[in-house]
C-alpha cells in the first residue's frame, strides 16, 4: 500500500485525464520532477559527452599484430568506401572510429564470407557454428552487394565494453581517469578489465583461468572483471595476439566502481551498497569499510559470488573505499519499504463486456471461483507453501486457536507452514509474553497472505458483497502459507536480516514461491527503475534459493512492480527490476460502487473511477522499460479495491497517513474479519497464488517439480491483452507487460509441448546449434503462442547492461520467421531484430494459422554461469512453452527471402528469356523454389496453387521434399500480371500447399521490373552543408557528435527551472522527388537519444503536400523503431504518440532504416520533431537528439 496514498490522490476520473484533473496531475508531476532535479545524477549521462569523442567517435589507428594490417592504398579505398556502406540497411549498426569493422556471417553463407576474405583485406576471427566473425575493411565491405549485406551483420559494438561510467572501444585509445580515481601499479592483486576477441567459448575462458586469475563477473560485451596478481596478469596478455583470444586487457580503475549517481561533490551520509571479491582479504577490507562507516545497515552476507555489504558513509569518504582493492561496486541504496473473489473472478477470465459512454468495460461475470478452481482439478490440499515476506500474520501464530478462521481447512486445521519472525519484534516489547514477534499490527501481511491461500464459503453480508462474491476468498486457497516477517510494527525493514536468510528458511520448510509486496523506489537520490545489488541477490535466488545445499534449490520469487507510475512511469522497484523474478503490476478491479450504489473510495483515496473497468491499468502502478532497456514489469493482476483477511491482532490499525499497511482497517462496515486496500502490493499476492496454481499443475501433469523458469513461462504464455487505459500498446508492454493474468488461458485443455530446464537442453558454446522442435497446430481457431524463459546468471554491478547469456527464440510457421518479443499490438509480426537483452521472449499468433511449425532456442552468446554448482564454466538452460502445438516431426517449407523479395523464384517472359521479375501485363510463367527446413520429415506436397492478391491464381506440382533440400515445382505457374502494377513496386502471391502435415501458406514477393540503376536522392552527411533543412526551437548544428564526421544536428531540453515545454523540429526545406518507377525506397540517418524516459522524445514524419499535413514514419520503420511512449501524464507537445524515448545509449550512434516504397512517385518533405515537457532535460544530465548521415536511396526499374 505504501506510496498510494500520494499516488491516488487525484484519481476521481483518472481514466479520462479530462480538463479538470488532468492539468493537477501535470502540475503535480511537474512539481516533483523539478524537485528531483536538485538531487538525481543520471548514470552515465553527463559523463557519456566527455568520452563520446575518445571512447566512440575517434578515429583510432591499429596497433601491434593484434589487428588487421591495412597497407595506406587499402586506408583510401576504405574511406572512400565508407559512403556505400552507411547506405545499406544493417540491423546494428554501431561503428567502432578504427578502419575495420567486425561482421557476423552466417556459418550457411559461405559465399559471402569467401568474397570477403578474398579481397585480402578481411580475416576471420573466429568460425563459430552458427556463424563466423569477420573483421573486414570498408573497402571490402563495400564489395557485397545490398543481399548479402543483409546477411552479414556488422557488430562492431562487441568492441564495447558497457561500463555505467561510459562505454569503452577496445579498438579506440583509452579513457581518461583522474590521478587521484586511478589504479596504482604496486597492488599485490587487483581488478582488470579482459576483453575476448569475440562472443566467448569454453577454450577462451578456460585459458583466462589457465592464467590463474579468478573471474568475478561477466561484463557485456565479451568482457571478464578478473581478481589477479601481478604474474596472472602477465600470463593474461600473452593471450593478446592476433589468433589469441583476448582483445584488450585493461585495469579496473576505482572510478569505475563508483556508481554516477553518487553526489560526491556533496558532503553528508549517504546509504551505498558495497560488493567485494570474495577472497582471502575480504574480512580486513569489511573492517576497514565499517570503520569509515557511520552505519552498517545491513551485515556482511555472500551472495551471488560475491560479499554484499550495506552501510551509511559520508560521501567524502567513498574515493577511498573505491580505492580499497577488493572493492568491485559502489552504488547508492534505497531503504526498503512496503509498496477477493471479485479480483480471482477477473483473473481467472470470468468476464463479462460491457459499453459504457463509448468506453468498453470489463466485469467479472458471476461468482464460482471455487467450482472453476474444481473444473480445472484443484480440490485438495498441495503439499508445498507459499512464503509471504511481509509485515507479519494476524496474531502471529501457527496455532489454531489463534488464527483468522480463513487460513483453517475444512477439517478446521491450520493450512500456515511456519511463522519466521526476522524482524527482531521482540525489541518492541520485551516484557509481554502474550504477544507474538510474528504478529501483525499494520495487517499488510495478512491481507495478501488472505489474497494468496484464504479460504471462505460462509455466506451473509459479513462474508459475502451485494453481488454475491466472497470476501477474503484466495486465489489459491488449497495453498499453505508460510510467514515470514520482515518489517517491524513501524514498517521498517528488519535490521541485520540478508535475503539469503529468509529465502533459504522459507525453501527449507516447504515454500516453493515467494511473495515480496515491497521494495526500493527514491526517486529523490535516483535510486529507481534500476538493476541494483538487490536485484542481483534475488536473480541468483531465483535458480538456489538454499546455497547450503548440493545442487539448485529452484524458488518462483514474485515482486510488485511499485505504486509510483504517476510520477514517474518509468519507476519500477527494486529488486523487482531482477531479470529472474516475477514482477507484477495493477490492473483496475471492478468495484465502484457499494450495496446502496454509493460510489466507494478507500483510504488511500482511490476512488470509484480506480475499480470501474478490469480492462484498465490503474495509473499508480509502476511501469518500464527499466533503465537497461528490459522489460518490466512482467504482467498484471487486479491491485485496487481487493479484500481479504483483516489482522486480529489487538494493536491492529490502518495508517495509511503514514504510507504503511492497508487503505482502511476493516471493509466493509459493521464487521472486523476482512478488510481492503489497494495497491501493486496487492497485484503480487494473486500473481504468487496463480504461481502455486501453475507448480501444482505442472508438477501433477509433468511427474516432476517445475522450475522457476517453466512456471514464469507458463504463466506469461497465457496472459490477456489488455487494450483499456494505458493499455493497447505492443507486447510486451511499458505497464502491462505480457498483459492480465488469466487462469482460464492458463488451464486450458489445449494441447501443449513444454520442456523444462535440462541438462540434455543446456547450451555451451556461443552461436551453437539451435534446440529445435517441429510440430502442427492443433486448432486453428485458436491461437498460437510460444513462451521461452531462462533464469540468466546475476549481472555485473559494473555495467548498464545487466545480462549475460543471450538466448533468441525463432518460430518459423505459415512460411513466415518470427523472433521473439517482435511484436506488433497484441501479435508477432514476421522478422525484426534478435531481442539481445531480454530473458524471458514469446511470439504470438492469432486464430487461423495452420499447418507445421519449427520453434528454435539459439544460443547467441554464452558468456556465464547459468547452471551453477556443476563443472561447466559456460552454460545455460530454458524452458519453452508452446500452446495449441502438437510436437511430431513434420516438414518446414519456406521460400527465402532477402531485400524485401523472395529468393529461388524465376520468370520466364513471353520473349523466351527468364530472370527475377515480373513485367506488368505479362503472362508470367513462375518457378518457386522451395525449401524445406526439416532435419528429419521430408515434404509430400499433394497440391500446390500461386495466388496474385486479389487477382489471378494458378496451379503446379512439386516432387517430395527432402529434410534440408530445395525443390522448385515441376511445371510453371502461369498467371497473367495486372498492366496496372506500378513499375518498381512488389507483388504479394501466396503460395497454398497441402502437405501430409496440413496445409501451409507462405507469402511470395517478386519484383515488378527490372533494376536498372540505383540512385542516392538525399544525401546529408552534415558536415558538409549542402542539404537545408529548417530548425526551430532548439535544433542546430553540433560540433560535438558526429557519425561520419564531427557535426550532426542536435536538439536538448534546456531545462529550466520554469516551465519550458518544447517542440524542436527540423524540417527539410525542398522536397524530394522519388521517381514513379522507383524501388526499394530507404531513408535511413543515425541518431542518439537520450531523452527523460517517457516525458520527452522524438519522432519522425513525412508530408506528400509541402508540409500542409503530415504523417508519422513509425509504422514504416524496419530497422531502429521507436522504443516507447510519451505518457499521458506530461505536457510534451508530442502528447502521448509513440516515440524515441527509453532506450538510447548515450554516445552511441545507432541506424534507423526507413520503407518508403510506398511514396514512389511523390514528392516529400521529411520533419524530425523532439518534444520535451516541463523541467530536467539536460540539467539531469539529458543529452538529448544527435542526428547525423540523413539519405534516400532507390533503385529505379524499367518494366519493358
């Protein structure tokens, strides 16, 4: 509940944001962010400008024999090469400032890498066996044509090593660091930086640990912080070569330990969270830490594999522990604090659908929520807990006797597993033996522990509301409840306790999921929406939770995401920002009015409008992305108006004044048993109990006990889209994430494959071969949906970028490749970039997809640890999830394709000559060439028929299909082409197959004409001037960023302190003319930004009429797309559009390719606009928008 009560006091009509309201909340939110600014240094920001030049930008020369030698004739052609290369549509595209450039080429594209490395001016790092790594000149570069581009990927940025105090280029000179923030060179044993040569393997982290040093953590990309002596170190750079597997070595300076946020120039306490190496000099380095402490906060604890250390120092005294060598992380700490049938009724899919006022709105249909849990097999006891860490349970007691009666089962025993006080109650009254440690007075422990496991069939208006929903009724009220209490009566947070205490207690005495309704968001010290130590406690938890025993003891840990949306939407709490835990946000109950009709509002002063629609999100719930670029949180459940249980504890009170327990003391009037509240504190309870639903089923139909990873995967594959109020965004989204817990989804009897964690599915080696599954739909009136989760290894506390082993989900069904989390409203959308940094992707499908399907786990980069306590070094499992599949091999055609059209189709034309194209009016005799993607099941194709869309269509025969080969069909196609195809454009055919596995549709694209030349429309590297554009409002040249060169246009957010609400644009002053015959229209710049997460941003339009209106280019981008949306809750010009606004990296440039096939012969004006709302901007050290290397090319075709 903490937090609500100032997080609601302005939501009468929150769902509208209507004149009234809407200003107050903006003037509200503007207020605090302005307050804000005083305190919070943004990571890396401010610090990024000064490294931009050495650490990105720079031209750097090559050194030594660890390189690529380039001779000065190849360095000219290089340069000028560079122009082609930086027209091409690459999916990453960072470049390092030296005259090399790494690829990544398909271990299947032998071509390509031959044409590269035979220009002599490419070698190959290293042959992996999904692909091979290529450093190549531009020049060579420059000698593949746009296909093959396409297809050799250009990653440079494994170059980077991703610091919080900026990025390092291994290939560029290195950064600069005070004297006094230095390594000293005469360390017995220090921290350094290793950087391998590529993505790494078991030989080249075995050879670093062959040198003797002890690797600490993985840091992204390629990189290792090592523990070592003098002479390992020695032994390190002898693997410094140019067929040696380290890139770079570097020391570990104590400025890199030091967390941006820290105000070091302000003196005073500040609470940190220290990691230490875990070695024989720990002990002394925690003395000597303590005793420049003011305060230790929280004792020395391992976890991890590291030492954990909290405490409260004055800033003036952080350089020197920095200095301590043992000493990995210095970051600020954030006191922890605490953040009924009807809800079970919503969650479980019960819904009814109503319009109101033009506004669709969701109710729960009727009661019955335990006749569902029955129809579904849940009816007796499970044998495993739930552990809810909270503030307490009712009396404190496991007796009976003492109980509320909702947490006795039928026989009327106690169903509560334990009772673990850690908060050290006892302090609070010494002398008075009748009052239990573990009792709750602030009942916030009760009512989710009610949430989770209560149990009540009584009827009368005590126990049951108007419509007949039961008060106090669990979500998984066959669950046992284990307690344990980690906030004292005042509601703070336990001292001297560890996580590691708690979570092992708990797993030893039976819980199997954890409930934490709290944690860390100051928005004040910038302490939110981060990867934090905690975070990387709980993601180690997550896979063992009990280090003291052999093997991995798996806990399902559940988070709420936090109640400061409304100021910030991008304000997830720690440890919920973990990649392994659950993290749950609220959707609105539907509990508006009381029996009379009266609108009901609760104490925390949410009103009717909070409960009105179970399709909305309420707005105090905290979104993301979180600063790293993940997604959280992970889903939703109801967290407003929700009842359960009421504390029966004498000293039992509602303070929600204070931000501590629940909304109101008892709910409703007239009786003391149940109680309400609202609150992301109550999301998370429904969320663990469908948790316990989920291992109770799973272990039932299985035979075996799931994993963390399955029962998340499980879960998240059968969410509801959420399309009310601060919904309808693309999955995953910024507040629902993959959408509404859905018990109905989740329990249906659709056929399912799953595959849990297993040692025969472990991955090893980075870019290995793939685990692969093929099977049929089951029903095609329903939908398809694939969930792939991995529990990761803990990031590093040194990086931005907190994951480690990069997993990719690939679905290949209906002719169509689908990554995972590339999502379009509530489905996939073929294609789209490799997910680099999520651990949990799904892609999902709607009803009417048929026919085989492949589903493939590839494992991009093992770097870490991921099944600890075993002899590997590198590894990592997953489970998958795969609904209304049915596993049987089964073969797989597709028809490739790059550059926007299939590959392995031929024309013939009526002269007699046969190429790729079609020509306008034609009769086209079409051979496709099939390809089937099997290992085992060959293709019996019965029938086989070639559709135009909304045209002709005609019919052919193909020869069975082995597993991995290529048949085209036996006799042509022959259709006649429409004369009315424009010249240039591409032509949509469907290919329809009946095969033994079912029938299979699979898109076809041929180009209309033949290319005849391509041309560069616009061409503006900055630099040079040539090209005018209009700027206003903040949009001018820069001299301190350039992609190319040294300038790009560049846009920020001054910043004032009064209100200075912005909308920059810079407008290209003469149109350009895309000729009618023209194809493959691109417009592609490089840009960063780096703009305030959800209230500033940018984006990108077109007008056709000289600028009289415009369009948004959103939709049109394939490589780069906008990352987020400006909230609603700002007064940004831009309003709430989709937008740049999250997720650029400070001092990187990255490319945003853009289709503009459909504007051939128009005339456009291209308009870049930056919106920026009230206050910060660069005053928190926000660069803002660098625009550089603006083009259009085409090709244009010739249809005689």
């Amino acid at each position: 509940m903490s937090n609500m009560r100032r997080a609601s006091s302005k939501l009468d009509r929150l769902e509208r944001f209507d004149k009234v309201e809407g200003p107050f909340l903006r003037e509200r939110t503007r207020r605090h962010k302005i307050m804000m600014k005083t305190f919070i240094l943004r990571a890396s920001l401010i610090l990024s400008l000064s490294v931009m030049i050495s650490s990105v930008g720079a031209f750097t020369g090559l050194s030594g024999s660890d390189r690529l030698q380039i001779a000065p004739s190849a360095q000219d052609d290089a340069r000028r090469a560079r122009s082609r290369v930086r027209a091409s549509s690459l999916p990453l595209s960072y470049r390092s400032p030296g005259a090399t450039h790494k690829l990544m080429v398909a271990s299947s594209d032998r071509d390509t890498e031959a044409r590269l490395l035979a220009t002599g001016q490419a070698r190959s790092v290293k042959r992996y066996e999904a692909y091979t790594l290529i450093e190549a000149t531009d020049a060579a570069i420059a000698t593949l044509d746009s296909r093959s581009l396409e297809r050799a990927i250009v990653r440079d940025d494994l170059n980077l090593i991703l610091l919080k105090r900026g990025q390092i280029d291994t290939t560029g000179p290195g950064p600069q660091v005070s004297a006094d923030l230095a390594m000293p060179d005469s360390l017995s044993s220090a921290l350094h930086l290793v950087q391998l040569s590529g993505p790494p393997t078991p030989d080249a982290v075995g050879a670093l640990k062959a040198s003797g040093a002890r690797l600490v953590s993985y840091i992204p990309n390629n990189a290792y912080l090592v523990w070592a002596s003098p002479g390992e170190l020695s032994r390190i750079r002898e693997l410094e070569s140019q067929d040696g597997p380290v890139q770079w070595e570097g020391p570990f300076h104590p400025a890199y330990k030091l967390d941006p946020r820290i105000p070091l120039g302000q003196a005073g306490q500040l609470p940190v969270s220290i990691e230490l190496v875990d070695s024989p000099v720990t002990d002394q380095a925690i003395a000597e830490i303590e005793s420049k402490a003011g305060e230790t906060l929280v004792r020395a604890f391992r976890a991890a594999g590291v030492v954990h250390l909290k405490a409260s120092i004055d800033t003036s005294m952080l350089k020197d522990v920095a200095r301590i060598p043992s000493v990995i992380s210095i970051e600020p700490w954030a006191r922890i604090k605490l953040n009924d049938e009807r809800a079970n009724q919503i969650v479980a899919g019960a819904l009814t659908q109503d319009t109101v006022n033009n506004i669709v709105v969701n109710r729960p249909s009727r009661p019955g929520y335990l006749s569902f849990l029955s129809s579904h097999g849940f009816s007796t006891n499970f044998d495993f807990a739930v552990d809810v860490a909270d503030t307490g349970f009712d009396f404190g007691s496991e007796d009976r006797s003492r109980m509320h009666r909702d947490f006795l089962d039928p026989a009327g025993d106690s169903r509560i597993a334990y009772v673990f006080d850690f908060s050290r109650d006892f302090e609070f009254h010494p002398d008075d033996l009748s009052t239990l440690p573990a009792h709750d007075t602030l009942g916030h422990g009760t009512i989710n522990a009610s949430i989770i496991g209560g149990v009540n069939s009584s009827s009368g208006s005590e126990f049951v509301d108007s419509l007949g929903f039961q008060y106090g009724l669990g979500i998984a009220p066959f669950a046992r409840v284990g307690v344990s209490k980690i906030f004292n009566d005042r509601g703070v947070f336990g001292f001297g306790i560890t996580f590691t205490d708690y979570i092992s207690a708990a797993y030893r005495h039976g819980a199997r999921v954890s409930n934490n309704s709290w944690g860390a968001c100051d928005l004040l010290i910038g302490f939110c929406n981060i990867y934090s130590a905690d975070a990387r406690v709980f993601d180690s938890l997550v896979r063992d939770a009990d280090a003291s025993q052999p093997g991995n003891q798996g806990m399902t840990i559940v988070f709420s995401s936090g109640n400061d949306g409304q100021s910030l939407p991008q304000s997830i709490a720690s440890p919920g920002t973990a990649k392994n835990v659950i993290t749950v946000g609220a959707s609105e109950n539907f509990r508006a009015t009381g029996p009379d009709g009266e609108s009901l509002r609760d104490g925390c002063n949410v009103p009717a409008a909070g409960a009105d629609n179970a399709n909305d999100i309420i707005v105090f719930s905290s979104g993301g992305p979180v600063q790293d670029g993940r997604y959280k949180p992970d889903l939703l459940a109801v967290g407003t108006h929700v009842t359960g249980a009421a504390s029966q504890d004498p000293l039992y009170l509602a303070r929600p004044d204070e931000e501590l327990g629940v909304c109101d003391r008892h709910f409703p009037a007239g009786q003391t048993r149940y109680t309400w509240s609202s609150g992301t504190s109550h999301s998370a309870p429904l969320v663990s109990g469908g948790a316990a639903l989920a291992y109770q089923w799973l272990r039932t139909r299985t035979g075996l006990d799931p994993s963390p990873a399955l029962v998340k995967a499980f879960m998240l594959n059968s969410t509801s889209y959420v399309t009310g109020r601060l919904g309808g965004d693309s999955l995953p989204g910024a507040r629902q994430g993959w959408g509404l817990m859905n018990l109905s989804r989740m329990f249906e009897t659709t056929e399912r494959i799953i595959y849990d964690q297993s040692e025969a599915r472990t991955f090893n080696q980075s870019g290995g071969a793939p685990f692969e599954v093929t099977g049929v739909v089951s029903d095609p009136s329903k939908e398809f949906r694939v969930m792939m989760t991995w529990n990761d290894p803990p990031g590093s506390p040194n990086s931005n970028a907190p994951y480690i082993n990069q997993l990719n989900l690939e679905v290949v069904v209906g002719g169509a490749v689908y990554n995972g989390n590339h999502f379009s409203g509530q489905y996939s959308t073929p294609g789209g970039q490799k997910d680099f940094l999520n651990n949990t992707q799904g892609v999902r499908l709607p009803a009417g997809v048929t026919g085989p399907f492949v589903v493939r786990v590839w494992p991009t980069i093992i770097a870490g640890d991921g099944v600890p306590g075993n002899s590997t070094d590198l590894d990592q499992d997953f489970a998958l999830v795969i609904t209304n599949g049915r596993e049987t091999p089964a073969p797989i055609l597709t028809v490739l394709g790059g550059d926007g059209v299939s590959q392995g189709v031929t024309v013939a034309h009526g002269d007699g000559s046969t190429d790729t194209f079609l020509i306008p009016g034609e009769n086209a005799s079409i051979s496709v060439t099939l390809f089937n993607e099997a290992r085992v099941a060959e293709a019996v194709i019965s029938s086989a028929t070639l559709s135009l869309a909304g045209g002709a269509s005609a019919t052919s025969a193909y020869p069975a299909i082995g597993a991995g080969r290529s048949e085209a069909n036996t006799t042509a196609f022959s259709i006649r082409i429409p004369s009315d195809i424009r010249c240039g454009s591409i032509s949509e055919f469907v290919l329809t197959l009946s095969t033994q596995a079912g029938q299979v549709r699979l898109p076809v694209r041929i180009q209309a004409g033949r290319p005849v030349a391509d041309q560069v429309l616009l061409n503006d590297d900055v630099d040079g001037g040539r090209v005018k554009w209009k700027a206003k409002k903040g949009f001018r040249v820069s001299a301190s960023a350039g992609s190319s060169g040294t300038s790009s246009y560049h846009t920020v957010d001054p910043g004032k302190e009064e209100d200075d609400f912005l909308l920059s644009s810079l407008t290209l002053k003469k149109k350009v003319n895309i000729p009618a015959s023209a194809g493959r229209v691109r417009l592609s710049f490089f840009h960063i930004f780096n703009f305030e997460p959800g209230f500033d941003g940018g984006v990108l339009e077109i007008s056709t009429d000289g600028g009289a209106s415009w369009q948004d280019l959103g939709s049109r981008v394939i490589v780069g797309g906008y990352d987020g949306r400006v909230t609603e809750a700002s007064d940004n010009p831009l309003g709430d559009r989709f937008a740049w606004t999250s997720r650029g990296r400070p001092g990187v440039f990255s490319q945003v390719v853009v289709n503009l096939d459909d504007f051939a012969g128009r005339q456009i004006r291209l308009r870049f606009l930056a919106g920026f709302d009230f206050a910060t901007g660069i005053l928190e050290g926000y660069t803002g928008w660098f625009i550089d290397d603006i083009r259009i090319t085409s090709t244009n075709f010739d249809c005689r």
